[in-house]
C-alpha cells in the first residue's frame, strides 16, 4: 500500500517503483490520483485481488514483481527520477 500523509492530492502518474533488483520496475499508470489522507494498493494479481477484495477500489496493477516477506528495500521515484 502507499499512504498520502499529506493534505493535497498526489499525482503519481509515471511514478516508479523499484526494488535491488534492478529488472524489479513498476512504472504507476497515468491519471493516477492519490487523494489527501488515502490509501492506494499495489497488486500484483489483479484478478485474485478483486475475488478475494470484491469491495476495494483503490488498487493499481498487476505490479510485475511480487514483495518479499523477508525484507527487502523499495524505492519509488516521481518523474524526475527523485526517490520520494
């Protein structure tokens, strides 16, 4: 999930996201909005998120890397390449 602690929206559009490896991209889809105090979920199965989720609305996908359990370091960058 990404989290918008701010108090105005983020237009996340050609943001990416990336993990070490550095095959592990995911480039947020333009007119990607996350509102002022909002969620936003990265899925990586769109269809089983939606079976399992019927209900959520704020996801993005399918991000093409799967997140490890063991820990791992993500970056996402804006579209100036500045990590945020």
């Amino acid at each position: 999930e990404l989290y918008n602690s701010g108090n105005a929206a983020l237009n996340l559009s050609g943001w990416v996201l990336k993990d070490d490896k550095p095959y592990n991209r995911y480039t947020i889809p333009t007119g990607t909005i996350l509102g002022a105090g909002q969620y936003l979920v990265l899925v990586s199965n769109v269809a089983k998120f939606q079976a399992v989720h019927p209900t959520v609305s704020n996801f993005i996908g399918p991000v093409v890397f799967d997140f490890s359990n063991g820990g791992e370091t993500l970056v996402i960058t804006d579209q100036g390449n500045t990590p945020r």
